[in-house]
C-alpha cells in the first residue's frame, strides 16, 4: 500500500543509533514491543470497531497479554469493563426550514447545514423556534467571559462559533491566544448549550478556526454515531445538534438585518449582546438505533503504602474497522493510530511487573470507543476503579510516527499542569528536549482519552517524540507529520511494515514515560493544575504515611 511521503522518507531511513539513556529499565524489549504491535494491526483484526468480531478478538488478546504480564484484574475478577453502546442512525432526508420576513429558507440536511439529533426517539422536531446568535457560546468565569449573561436561551436554538476569541484576535493575553482552549472545542459548545437549557446548538464552520474542512461536519447528519446508553436517555441534552457552513450563516444573518463579519468582530468583546435573529427554525429529524455492549480493558498493580492512589496509563483499543475501499484495501487496520499506544502501554506495564512495588497503584487502562467521541473513558471516570480525587496523574498515548527516535517531546497542552516539569527532567536524561504542539489552534489536548479525565480534575501528560527525528532533523518531520494527517491518519494505509517501521523510538518514549510514571507513583504530593488552565482545581498536595 502506497503511503506516500511517509513511506518513502521511512523506507531511506537507516538504522539508529544505540540507545544511551540512563533509566534502569530490566524487562522493557523492542522484540516483544513489536510483537504486539504487529498483532493488534493485523488484518486478523479488522481495524478493531467496537462491537464486532475484529473488535472482541483485540479485547481478548489484551486481555490475555495481561494475565500474562501478571497484572491483576482492574473490575473485580476481570479485566474487562462493560461499556454500553447504543448507535444511532439518522435519516436526514426531510428538509431543513428557516421563516424569516423575507420567506422561507430551504436547507438540505448534510449540504449547507449539517444537523443531527442525540435522542433515542423515532422523531425529533423544532417548530418555529427561536434562533439567537450568542457569540461563542462561552461561559468561563476564570477568563470574565460569559455570552450568556444577557439572554435567556431556554428552549431556543444558538448559533455559535467555533473555537474562542483569542484565535480570532491572535491576542494572546485572550484566552490562550492562538492556541485553542477547550472553550473553543465543539463539544464543549454543545455540553453548555445543554448546561443552558437550549433547544438546538448550532456552530459556524470555518476551516481554519475548525482546523478541519465542510466535508467532516457535513457528514454527521447522515452517518452512524456511538452513543453512552444512558446519556442518550437523558432528557436534559439538546433536541437538535449541528453545524451549519460560513456562507449558509452569512446569508442567514443577512436577511436579519446583520452583517457575519461585523457580528464576529463584535463577538470577541466581553460587552457583545446577542442577537435574536428575525427567524424561526423548523426541523423534523428521525432516528433507528441498535444497542451493543462494548468493553474497557485494564489492569492494576497495588502500590505498598498509598494502594487507594493510583497513577494511570492509558490507550484506546478501537479504530474504524472495515470501510470503505481505497486502493482495493477496505480494512482500517490503525497501526500508528492506536496499536502502537497499546504496546506502549503493556511494555510500560511489563516493566513495572519487575520493578520494587511502587507506594502508590498503577492502572493500565486501554478503553474502547476512542474514535466515537471518547465514550469509553467517559464511562470509566463516572465508574472508575479509583475514585477521580485519588487518581493522582496520567499519561495517554494516541498516533505514533514510527519514525525511529526522536531529539524532542512534544507535549500536546504544554502550560496546563506540573507534569511538564516532571517530563523535562526525565527528558533531559536520554539527551532531548520539551517542544509544544506545531499546530495548537487544532486543539489536539481536547481530542483524545486524556480529555474526560482532565474534567474530572486529573492532571494528564499527552506527549511523545514527534517534531525532530534524529537522523531526519526538524524540517523534514514536519513534512512527514503533513503528510501523515493528509494521506495516512485514518485510512487503510495505517498498517504496520516491520521492514519499514523504525520502532527504537517508541522503546525509547516508554522508557522515558515508564521514568517519569515510577517518581511520582513513589511520592508523597499531588502535581498540581496551573491556575492558568481552564481545567484548574485545588488537589489533595499532600499525604501523611
């Protein structure tokens, strides 16, 4: 299969160098590393999608990786946790309608809107609703920003946009400049829509802002999406969710009598008002629905004097499975997205085995249901093995290069905690050095199995060797990191290729993180949130042996 950049840079790569860092790692090896990287990318697989065949047989080989290991089971007598699923399949085919003074707006569901529902009901409708632009839809009391403090949305439909003020300003005294927070990610636009009492939540697509094209919205309104059972019963969500594309919202606003640009340079000041538009909102859409039962899998070691205390790693099992053919090659087999995060994990799992008995716990979490909005780890926080207060720290691992080792560490969401620090100084000891995120407006922090954690106050480390290949230097990884999200990121052609696939940096990246994971499951103090973060709380600092 044809990958190629990434594959032509990687085939003239020659063999690395030896590795000089100084941890004392006694069981961690690239063979066995290998091994399971190979075997959760196979075909045998079938690009693992929850809740099916290919799925299940990933489950039970971690599983069984586990018990061998000698892990103890993290649920009870198992190691898999039940994750109740339900997906939903939309018809988009009825019309999208707008009345305003000037007539009626017609909208096709899934070309210039993009509108579905999170309801396990047969119908779901608007009639003549409301419509307010509210700005951002943001509410942080820690930036003194708050779009909704002069509207009542109950029941209404918003019109919002994405990402938050300090993108659009490039100011970076704003929120965090032009690096995204999460105020700025569609889904937590949606969660406070919800927390506001709106009927429908609608955001305005830009591509940049976004960091994604039309084409990936637009086509919510027509494909499958996973739900949790019971959030999907919930009667406090939203009626109607979507997006709706920026010359669709300009129009729209125009015949109100508002002008898109001027209305967002008004938007990022914290005296906007919002506007109701002359317009109400009419949309009918239906949904059939399967249920299934998807699994967690995770394992525990019980540290000696804190066991109630736990460090965690983790690394989501799923990818897409079998979709659509490119190249005559229909299985999404997620090698570098995630099968070589899971090996991660088990030899950083398999190193601890050998290592004296840390004071605190260590969990070994590898959850399903990544791809389909983090379902897996949603579940897991609101029914964990240790308590969201006791969990002291984490690392998360998601889309590895295997490009060989790395100079740098790029830390995705460097600025958020005290874990930064801990990284640096372990860093330091195999000669490399911290780097941030190239692309932070894209909100990569807010994208992965770290996120649902970090909502629940749990300080989290999503970094790996990523910007300077070694041998390569900085330029041209960036180059294969481009080509990399545009030709290779969830596509058939992520397959591992052992003659091809440099894998001495990914060794090298568990034990720098097996380092860091083994100082702090052996202290006292809690790493602390930055007051800065928008996911800051007050943690336990301390604890009395």
């Amino acid at each position: 299969m044809k990958h190629f950049l990434y594959s032509l840079v990687l085939l003239l790569l020659l063999v690395s160098c030896g590795n000089n860092n100084s941890i004392n790692t006694k069981k961690m090896n690239l063979a066995m590393l290998a091994t399971d990287l190979e075997i959760l990318a196979a075909d045998d697989m079938e690009g693992r999608a929850p809740c099916t065949a290919g799925g299940e047989r990933a489950v039970r080989y971690l599983q069984s990786r586990m018990e061998e290991i000698g892990l103890e089971p993290a649920f009870g007598e198992s190691y898999l946790q039940e994750v109740p699923l339900v997906k939903i399949l939309p018809d988009p085919s009825e019309p999208v309608v707008v009345k305003d003074k000037k007539g009626v707006l017609q909208y096709t569901n899934g070309a210039e809107i993009s509108l579905w529902s999170p309801m396990l009901s047969p119908e779901i409708s608007l009639t003549n609703n409301e419509i307010v632009f509210v700005g951002f839809g943001i509410d942080a009391p820690e930036h003194n920003w708050n779009d909704f403090e002069k509207i009542d949305v109950k029941g209404k439909t918003i019109m919002v946009l994405v990402n938050d003020p300090g993108f659009f300003t490039q100011d970076s005294t704003l929120f965090n400049g032009t690096t995204m927070t999460y105020y700025g990610r569609w889904t937590y636009k949606f969660e406070e829509a919800e927390r506001k009492g709106a009927a429908g939540c609608i955001i305005v697509h830009e591509d940049v802002a976004a960091g994604y094209p039309w084409a990936v919205p637009s086509r919510h309104s027509r494909d499958p999406e996973y739900y949790l059972q019971d959030e999907a019963q919930s009667e406090k969500q939203c009626k109607v969710l979507g997006w709706i594309s920026q010359s669709a919202a300009r129009d729209l606003l125009a015949r109100s009598g508002y002008d898109y640009d001027a209305l967002k340079e008004a938007a990022v000041t914290r005296d906007f008002t919002p506007i109701q538009l002359q317009a109400k909102f009419n949309v009918r859409l239906r949904n059939s629905w399967e249920t299934c039962t998807s699994h967690n899998v995770a394992g525990v070691l019980r540290g000696s004097t804190a066991p109630d205390e736990a460090v965690v790693y983790v690394a989501h099992w799923d990818h897409l499975g079998i979709g659509r053919p490119v190249d005559g090659d229909s299985i999404y087999n997620g090698a570098s997205d995630n099968a070589a995060a899971m090996a991660w994990v088990l030899a950083i799992a398999e190193e601890f085995k050998v290592q004296p008995q840390t004071e605190r716990s260590l969990l070994f979490f590898i959850p399903t249901a990544e791809e389909s909005s983090l379902l897996g780890s949603y579940h897991y926080v609101e029914n964990p093995v240790f308590p969201m207060e006791k969990t002291v720290a984490g690392f998360n691992s998601d889309v590895i290069l295997m490009l060989g080792r790395f100079e740098d560490v790029t830390v995705t969401g460097l600025g958020h905690s005290e874990l930064d620090q801990y990284l640096e100084k372990e860093a330091l000891k195999q000669g490399r050095y911290i780097s941030n995120d190239p692309n932070p407006e894209n909100g990569m922090f807010f994208r992965s199995d770290q996120l649902p954690f970090m909502k629940k106050g749990v300080p989290f480390l999503f970094a790996k060797g990523y910007t300077h290949q070694r041998e390569l230097g900085k330029e041209a990884t960036l180059q294969i990191i481009a080509d990399y999200w545009k030709n290779v990121y969830h596509k058939p052609c992520d397959e591992f290729v052992s003659e091809r696939d440099k894998l001495d940096g990914l060794f090298e990246d568990a034990q720098l993180f097996f380092s860091v994971g083994y100082r702090i499951a052996n202290e006292k103090t809690y790493p602390q949130w930055h007051k800065t973060s928008e996911f800051y709380q007050e943690r336990c600092v301390d604890r009395v042996l």
